[in-house]
C-alpha cells in the first residue's frame, strides 16, 4: 500500500543533507563547549569611540601581568544600551564609562549622584563604580570658528537663538536622557537636528556640510579644526567623570588584576587624554601602542616618536595587517554556520508547507517580515532576549535574514516540477517520500542551489555588523574606521567583504555549471 505520510516522513535524506545535518551538529556542539569553557579571563568592552577604545587597552595591558591569561577586549561595542546590557548579563566584566552617564542613562537619575549613591543603587545589579580615571569629558555643542564670530555666538543661549542653523548630532546623543531634547528644553532651542555618526562629524563641520555638532571635550580634532565650544551657561550637561564600572564578582575572581587597576586612579588628566585622541586620529596610532607609550611614560604626542612608530601604517599596511588572517576566519564562520543552519531549517521547513498554500504563505511572510527588521534593532532585541552579546546573537540574526531567499528559493523550485512527473512516479508505485528525493528535489535541486547562493551573498555583507557586538569578522575594521573617521581603515574592511562575497560568486557559479553538466 502507497504510503500517504509527508514526502520527508519516510524518505531517507539525501547525502547532501545529512552532510549538513552533521555540520550543523559540529557547530552546535562547539558553541556548548564555547558556553562551558572556564571564565578565567578578564573581558573588557569598549564603546564605539577613540577614546574608549583607548582605555579599554589601558585596563586591558594593566591587568595583563596579574591574569591567568591575557584579558579578552570586546572593542566597539556599539552605544551605552549594548555594552551596558553585556556588562549586565555576564559576557564582559567591566568597561570604561562616565558618572553623567550612570547617573542619567542607566540609573534614571536625573540629578548628579556621588560614587557611593551610584554604588548603592548599582549594587542590587551586581554591579559597582571604582577608580575615577582623573579626567572629565562632557559633552558640548561646537561650530567653527569663523561662523561664531559672524554670527556673534559664544553659548548655548545664544544658539537656540538661530533657527536657520543645521545641527547634525550623533545617534546616541539624540536618543540620550542628558542628550538633544533635553538641552533643547532647557534653552528653548528648535532645531531639528540631522543624525550623523560621531567619526564622520568633523568632517561634515569642516566641510561645512553642518553648522553645529556634539563634541566631547576631550576630542582631539576640536582644537585641530579650530572649533568653538559653545558655553553650557545654563548649566545643563552634568560632569562626566571617567570610572571603570564592573562587576562585583572581578575582585574576588581577579584580585590581582584589581589591585592593579585600583592604582590607575587619578593617572589620566584632560590633556594626557587628549593627546592620546590626537595619536589615534591624527596621527593613525594603533590603540594598543597609545595605551603602552602611556604607561610607560613616553611623550605622548612627540613629533620623533610618531614618525618612528610602525602604528602608523598605509593603507597597504592596514590591508594585510596581522589581524586580517583572525577576522577572515571569523567573518567566513559567521557566513558558513548562518547560512548552513539556515539551510538545515529552512529547506525542511519549505518542503513541509510546500503542500499547503495558506500555511506556506503565512511561514514565508513570516520569514519576509524578519527582513524588515534592522539589523542593529534585531541584535539588541535578541542581546535582550539571551542575555549573551558575541558569535551566538550575531550568527541567530544571520541565519534569520538567510531563511527568507532559501525557503522562498526551495519552495519555487519544487513548484517548477511538472505534475506529470509526479503522476509519473505516483504510477510506477513510489511512495510520497521516494517522490520527493528521487524526483522533485533533483529537479529543484538547481533553483535550490541559487537560494543558497543569494543567502550567502547576503551573509557576507551583513556579516559586518556582528563587529558591533564583539562577534568579530571584518566589521571590526569598519566599526574602528568610523569611529576614527579613517577611510583607508573602512576601505581595508569593506575590501575583503567584497573580495570574500566575488569568491563565493564564483564557487556556486562553479558549482551550477557542474550541476548543468550533469544534466546534459
């Protein structure tokens, strides 16, 4: 008797899906084994910014000597919400943050707290506040020079005064507690300010593309693009001290490291930190030597010293950098185990609902609808949801945007299979199952093939994202190239991006032809 169960109930899986089952096993084991490794090393995270780059290598080559093994730095980890929720939910165990900030953006504060307020009601977190670093940056608006002058303003006041001038803020300032809506209230001002990545902001001021842009003051370039820094005189920004906020566990778990990192109070004054800005976006200085110049003691702006420091580097330089090997790796394991987890769900699922027009057309509008959902916006809801920022969150939301052209490919493959093939071999007694491996996968197997290959374009591309939570791949250049305004460092990661999806182009264009070969 003809079997009338689902064509995969009682068909066998074809090699090439047992294949990617095992793959998909391997990956999955890993991850258990990732998730289960011994936490003995000290992880610290970084906003995505010069100057919290270059603290997080401070911290990082302080604690290195007093560790187990060498402290894991997750840099450019987005804005305030993503490296705080990480710091909350365990995957790093400290970063370098300011009092303004915890006082108005975490805690909900909207008046200045000491450190034992902020310890008190961090506490209950699992979270404290230690060593004041010794500087402030605040925040401040500033415009250039000439155009003050003309227009005769020198404070906040005096700004909210002039309607007709274009204010390009970044992201996180228009969205913050302490940010654009707030100071606007205060001073009754009515721009309506342009978004603008905080890298790119000099450059737009200087082009004079924008009028008026948010600065911390310790920024290097204010001075070297010879801004002015319009007066708070209504007193609106809070101070933003420098602090390491952390958990409370580190100095029981890395008592050493701590002790070491206590003494780091009071060792960086505003100019010794903006002379450090000034290496890494003037000068092209690689985080890393800044930190170690400093705590050694060396001139932090030497005009001898820059020429001579191998940090700075060429384009070519950055290009075929020691890291591009480690970002290589990780960007072609982003891609592989998203698209081939994708795969292993997705081509199933199709075959599945293939049969039912209304249920096929709710699943593949449900995988459409993920498509709509910005990248960042996904990463942050499944940071949330998990609790955990790296590889894990990076790869669920590319194997999300892979679903859609692989099911969307398996099912118009399937549909491309005459009925009088099916009749065919529903006349020569095979069963549903046999049907579908033996016939309509074969034939589909084609248009399959190219869903995969969209996906995998797809993949590599949007793989540069996972950079903003510390998952690694050739993002990591990006992030740093924007957050120093360095076109050659963007261009030294968009390069290999584009590189990676053309060999891809061309393995599946290897791989069709063979699959046409076969057919003729």
């Amino acid at each position: 008797m003809q079997s009338q169960l689902h064509p995969f109930v009682d068909a066998q899986p074809a090699p090439w899906l047992r294949r990617l089952l095992a793959f998909a096993l391997l990956v999955g084991s890993s991850i258990a084994l990732a998730a289960n490794a011994p936490n003995d090393t000290l992880r610290i995270g970084s906003k995505r910014f010069t100057e919290s780059y270059i603290l997080a290598q401070v911290l990082a080559q302080t604690a290195a000597a007093h560790t187990p093994t060498p402290p894991s730095v997750l840099q450019g980890l987005g804005n305030t919400a993503i490296v705080y929720e990480a710091l909350r939910s365990g995957s790093i165990d400290l970063y370098p943050e300011y009092v303004g900030t915890i006082s108005l953006e975490i805690l909900k504060n909207p008046a200045p707290m000491t450190l034992e307020a902020m310890n008190t009601a961090l506490a209950p977190l699992g979270l404290g506040v230690a060593v004041p670093l010794g500087f402030n940056d605040g925040y401040a608006l500033a415009m250039r020079e000439d155009n003050a002058q003309r227009l005769g303003i020198k404070s906040l006041s005096d700004l909210a005064k002039h309607a007709e001038l274009k204010l390009g803020l970044s992201n996180e300032f228009i969205g913050r507690a302490d940010g654009w809506r707030g100071l606007a209230q205060r001073y009754g001002a009515t721009q309506v300010p342009t978004a603008l990545d905080h890298g790119l902001a000099y450059d737009a001021i200087a082009q004079k593309q924008v009028d008026v842009i948010d600065i911390y003051t310790t920024d290097a370039k204010i001075k070297h693009l010879g801004l002015r820094v319009l007066a708070d005189d209504k007193a609106y920004f809070p101070r933003y001290d420098s602090v390491l906020l952390y958990r409370l566990d580190v100095p029981t778990r890395f008592p050493q490291a701590w002790a070491a990192l206590q003494k780091l109070q009071g060792s960086i004054d505003e100019n010794a930190m903006i002379a450090m800005n000034a290496r890494a976006e003037l000068q092209g200085v690689a985080f890393d030597v800044i930190a170690r110049d400093h705590l050694a003691g060396k001139a932090a702006g030497g005009t001898a010293a820059a020429a001579a420091d191998p940090a700075q580097r060429g384009f070519w330089a950055k290009l075929f950098g020691p890291d591009l090997a480690r970002l290589t790796r990780q960007h072609l394991a982003l891609t592989l185990i998203s698209v081939g987890l994708a795969a292993l769900i997705g081509i199933p699922l199709a075959v599945l609902v293939f049969p039912h027009p209304r249920l096929r057309a709710v699943v593949l509008g449900a995988t459409g609808l993920l498509q709509t959902v910005p990248s960042l916006a996904l990463l942050a809801m499944l940071i949330s949801l998990m609790g955990v920022i790296g590889t894990v969150p990076a790869l669920i939301a590319l194997m999300l945007y892979s679903l859609l052209p692989i099911m969307r490919n398996t099912v118009a493959g399937l549909g491309e299979v005459s009925q009088g093939l099916r009749v065919a071999g529903q006349a020569l007694g095979m069963t549903a199952g046999q049907r579908m491996r033996h016939i309509e996968l074969p034939l589909a197997l084609p248009t399959i093939v190219a869903g995969v290959r969209t996906a995998t374009s797809i993949a590599i591309g949007t793989a540069t994202i996972a950079a903003f939570i510390g998952a690694g791949g050739y993002g990591e250049r990006i992030v740093t190239g924007l957050a120093l305004n360095d076109g050659q460092l963007l261009l030294a990661g968009a390069l290999p991006a584009t590189l990676l999806a053309l060999l891809s182009e061309a393995l599946f264009e290897a791989v069709e032809y063979g699959m046409r070969r076969r057919r003729a």
